[in-house]
C-alpha cells in the first residue's frame, strides 16, 4: 500500500480529483459539502493499473486551514500537487509549495486540472518553475479534468511511476503514528487514525501515548480488518488504555524514541522569508463565506486549529537566521509542526543556522526529524511558512557561561543525525539512549553496552594514569587509588569504564588502581624492620602502641603495612610480623592437648593480651578449636 497527500491552492479541484480517481467521497462532513470547501482530512482510495494500492489524504487549501493541511502532508510520503489550469499558481499553491520545501519532501507529482477551462500550458509552465527552484527538478505534469474524466487514465500511470519511486520502507523500523483523527465506538472504545510510515503494528501490540501504555485491540486499513499493518499504510486503530488521545499526539513502540521539550536544530529558511506580498483573498472567501469552525468541531469533534491564532510570545525580538537566498528574520515565538503535532515554541538563536527550540510540550522524535517552523503571528496574507529545522540533538546541555551559546553552534555547525555525530557531542552514552535517539550503534561499546566517542576514550586513557599518580602522591601511605574516587574524577557515570580503561602498568586489586607492584614509603619500610628486628628474637610479644609509636609506626602506617601484607593485624592493637599465626600453631602442636590459655601464653613466650586475641586469632582460621570454656586444642590437618 502506498499513501499519497494532496496539496494546492483552495477550491482548485484537489477533492473533486480524488473522487473522480477512486469512487469516494473524500469530503465527509456535511459541512464541507454544503460549502463545497474541504477543512477536515479527507481520506479515500484506490487500485492503480499495477494493482498496487493507493490511499489518498485529501487537505484543505484554504489558508484558515493551514495546520490542517500540515497534519495531512506530515506523513505522507509524497504528495500530488494540483494546480487549477483556468487560475494557475495562487497565493496558496506557492504556501504550500514551501511547506513542502520546509518538510524536505521530495516525492511530488503535479496535476493541472480544469484542462476542459484553459490551456494548461502556462500553468503547468509557471509552477514547473516554481518547483525547479526549489530543487524538485523537472517533474511530470498530467493536465486532467475531474469533470469529464480527460486524462485521468495518464495520470493513474504517472501515480504508478510515482509510488514506484518511493524508497522501501523498514517493516522492523520502531512504530511512530501521529493521530490525526481520535474517536470512539460503541462496543468498541477508542479508535485512532493516521498514516504510518514504516514499522509494523499488529493486534495485541503494546504501545505507548502520552498518557501511558495502551494495548492494540484490533487494527483497519481501507475499511478491512487486519492482523497487522505494515508502513507505508492508512490504518486505523483500536486501543485499550487510560486516557483519550488527540490530534497531535503520537502512538509509538515503547523505549524506542526520545520524548523531550528541548531541541538543538539546525535551521533552513525556505522561500522569500519575509517579503511575501499581501493576498487578495477576499474574491475566495466571499465565494466560501466565512468559515464556521465552531461548527465544524460541533460536526467532526474537536478541531485544533489554535495554533493559527496561537500567542507567538514577544514578537519584537527577532533573531537574524542567514537563508539560502539571502537573510530574512525569523521571530523567536513560532509553532513548530511535526506529523499531525503543532506545539507552540520559543526558539534561541546560537549562532549561524543553530537554534535552540523549546515547545509547549514534549515530543517524540529522533535526531534527523525536520520540524516545520511556522509563524502564527503573521499576517495571513503573507506566507506563514518560515524554516525546516533539522533536529540535531535531543538533550542539549544547559547554556550558562558567557559564550556558550557561540560555543556550542560551532560545535553543531557540522553534525550529522549518525551515531558517530551524537557520540561527538555526547561523548558517553548507552545503546539504548542512542536507539531512543534514533541513531543505531555503529561500533562496538567499550565497556557492557556504553558507548564513546573515540576521540573522548583515547582521552580518558591518557588522563587515568596521570590521575592515579597524583593522588598516589597526595596519598601515599595508601596502597591505590580507589576505583570510586577515579570515576568521580573523570566525571564517569560507571565504575565499569574506569576499569575498562586500565592498561598496563596500571592494575586493579581489591577495588583500587596501582600503578606498577604494590610497595611502601621507605619510612615505613625502615620501621617496620626495627620492628622485626625486635621480634626476631620472640616473634610473639606483640609491641604495644607506645613502643610501635616510637618505631614510626602510627595508625596509618599500621594500615599501610597490614594492607600491603607487611604486617599481620591479630586484633585491635595487636600487630606480629606476616606468618606468626601459622608458626604459633605450630608450636602449639607441641604441647599436650587440650591445653589452657595459660599453657599456650607460656609455650609462645608472650602476654595474656596478645595470647588471648591470637588464640581467637587461630580459631577463626580453623587451626585450632574450643573443647570446652577452658581449653583448647589444635586441629589435625586434613591429609
């Protein structure tokens, strides 16, 4: 299935074309059909001679209108362009046209109708021009009447070359369906409608809203029931969930897309931005009368089109963006439209064609998706079409000091919606962060599934080493750095990178960084050897703290050395050289067992305090046992 969306100046012939092509009635509103004036989406389709099928989303022209037609070309694929040969290119043809400059839709077909009025050359002659310069190059142009039926054969074969020309869309891509009608059903609850573009829905799916989770019910397309539908496709849907959804809002696959209020866009003006002429409208809307939206939302449900009469914020604060032809001015106050959303936003120039945007509310998006920028403030007599803005980032950082802003547009100015430009200006970050941002992996991660950035990782690596040896110096009765205080001062979120970036001579023992084989300070060195030399002689007469003192052996060095295994702390206070518990078992083997704490402190020439604590000391070990409260004996060794 393919689906293609209409465009063109009001009361050109755009519904009476699609009914002629497929039999339906596109206009389904009492309303429109009073007035013969389209306000609501149309929606109608039909066989092509291929056999491929074909569903139309028929927009008003009107310029009241405006949003509405923008919810219906947003994701529409391609769009048949028609222009009237009896009026040729009009005020809202060339709207439009630039409408469609700003989405960057590249897919177009023109169709001149009324051919039984007038000659269609100078038509199709003035709005090929049009089309070329914006770089749609030269286009077909069948010239058709919806009247009498010349020339609709030609133009069903021209839509067969169009739709063949579409690129193939992902089945496996992650579901993104902007509503752009919402109802309910009796007996069946809420439905929702919209054009998917690619990925796949099927009965049974989960899938989210702004207001939660929903479940899929059951699933339409061209009024036939399905079990799944895959994009490109008109579908309806039928959900099961809290909440009622609007137009604007978007049904998409959980996880897979990044909802945010704040963007960094790069800008591209579209049209003569600010020198279009006024518009005499008035011959058109005396012919329609004026349009009743009241009404019309009394017929069809709410119809949103506040963001035509939105507040534009302060619109005497202008930011000077460069265009392609020339410099025009863009207000700070717009609406920016996506899909079937128009939110209202505020946009910061940062310098050249960077921006920041923040909208009324969040959004689901990807890097890479085009908003249209448009400004509801202006007259609508000028075209209110101002800027395509390329989504570049979707997390931007806070802009606090003095030339940050200048700062950050240099470093967007080339960015590409590619992994590899996210890890540039993000330079850690998860697998699922960049799906949610809509750009796959493109290597490997180096650490469980964190990405970086090449340049940042081969940085960090240099700047370890560096790290662990000043805190070596600043700590150097410790045996390393703690892995902990390493990730705090790279400013890592997981310890796991700190350890993946170790390389040799760096090791990692006991959660801490060494740089080379583990040692101590000499001066520590040096007292623990009068301390051995002390024991050399009765290993266990443990020195108490003021002797230990004396030898240069305080609280931090008895940690330093008991750390690095140059000492054997027994207990609190009680400290022997490495060994002594093994050869104080060992002599202990010697005497009769069961023997008393009194036998064992004189068979190891020591004090109570110290036998007492060792004897503990050597139960926890497992080389001896408790008989009873009083004695004690040694363990046999297992053979």
């Amino acid at each position: 299935m393919h689906v293609v969306a209409t465009a063109g100046h009001v009361d050109h012939g755009k519904s009476t074309l699609v009914r002629a092509l497929t039999g339906m009635e596109p206009d389904r509103l009492a309303e429109e059909r009073r007035r013969g004036l389209t306000i609501e989406l149309g929606y109608a389709w039909t066989t092509l001679p291929s056999g491929e099928r074909l569903a139309f989303v028929d927009v008003p022209g009107h310029e009241r209108f405006l949003g509405t037609m923008l919810a219906g070309v947003g994701s529409a694929p391609a769009v048949m362009f028609v222009v009237a040969a009896d009026e040729g290119w009009m005020p809202q043809s060339e709207e439009h046209l630039v409408a469609l400059e700003a989405l960057g839709v590249r897919h177009v077909l023109l169709v001149v109708t009324r051919a039984d009025l007038a000659d269609p050359a100078p038509a199709i002659g003035r709005a090929r021009a049009r089309m070329a310069a914006i770089g749609l190059g030269e286009i077909e142009a069948p010239a058709v009447s919806g009247r009498t039926g010349q020339g609709l054969d030609e133009l069903r074969e021209a839509l067969d070359r169009l739709v063949a020309a579409l690129p193939v869309p992902d089945p496996a891509a992650p579901v993104r369906l902007w509503v752009d009608r919402a109802f309910s059903v009796r007996g069946s609850g809420t439905v929702v409608t919209g054009t998917l573009p690619e990925g796949t829905i099927a009965v049974g799916d989960e899938l989210a809203l702004p207001g939660g989770p929903v479940r899929v019910r059951g699933l339409e397309s061209m009024k036939e029931p399905r079990a799944s539908v895959t994009g490109v496709a008109r579908v309806a849907v039928n959900l099961r969930g809290p909440g009622v959804p609007e137009r604007g809002q978007a049904l998409v696959t959980p996880g897979a897309w990044t909802c945010t209020d704040l963007v960094d866009v790069r800008l591209s003006p579209v049209g003569a931005v600010g020198t279009a002429g006024p518009v005499d409208e008035a011959g058109v809307v005396g012919t329609a009368g004026p349009v009743d939206e009241a009404g019309v939302a009394g017929a069809a449900g709410p119809v949103d089109e506040a963001a035509d009469d939105a507040p534009g914020g302060e619109r005497s604060a202008r930011a000077r963006v460069p265009g392609e032809r020339g410099e025009g001015d863009l207000p700070r106050g717009l609406t920016a439209h996506i899909g079937s959303a128009a939110v209202v936003c505020e946009m910061r120039p940062l310098g050249g064609r960077i921006a920041r945007l923040r909208l009324a509310r969040a959004l689901p998006l990807h890097v890479g998706d085009v908003l249209l920028l448009r400004d509801p403030g202006r007259d609508r007599a000028e075209v209110r079409v101002l800027a395509g803005a390329t989504v570049l980032d979707l997390c931007p950082p806070e802009l606090r000091r003095r030339g940050a802003a200048r700062e950050r547009a240099t470093r967007l100015a080339r960015a590409r919606p590619d992994a590899a430009s996210l890890l540039r200006t993000h330079p850690l970050l998860r697998a699922g962060d960049l799906l949610a941002m809509g750009c796959a992996p493109e290597v490997e991660p180096v650490c469980g599934d964190w990405h970086a950035d090449p340049a940042y990782w081969s940085e960090l690596g240099e700047r370890l080493p560096q790290v662990v040896r000043r805190y070596a110096a600043a700590h150097p009765l410790e045996p390393g750095m703690p892995v902990e205080a390493a990730r705090h001062e790279l400013g890592l979120p997981d310890r796991r990178l700190v350890t993946a970036l170790v390389r040799r001579p760096l090791t990692v023992a006991d959660g801490r960084l060494v740089s080379g084989p583990a040692g101590l300070p000499e001066q520590v060195a040096r007292a623990l050897g009068r301390l051995g030399a002390e024991l050399s002689a009765h290993p266990f007469r443990a020195p108490e703290a003021g002797r230990l003192a004396e030898l240069g052996l305080g609280p931090r060095e008895l940690a330093a050395a008991v750390r690095a295994g140059a000492l054997l702390r027994v207990a609190e206070g009680i400290v022997l050289l490495p060994g002594a518990d093994v050869r104080a078992a060992a002599s202990l083997t010697r005497l009769p067992q069961p023997f008393t704490v009194s036998q064992a402190r004189q068979a190891l020439d020591t004090s109570r305090r110290v036998a007492v604590p060792l004897l503990e000391h050597l139960d926890r070990r497992g080389l001896t046992e408790r008989v009873d409260e009083v004695h004690r004996r040694c363990r046999t060794p297992s053979p």
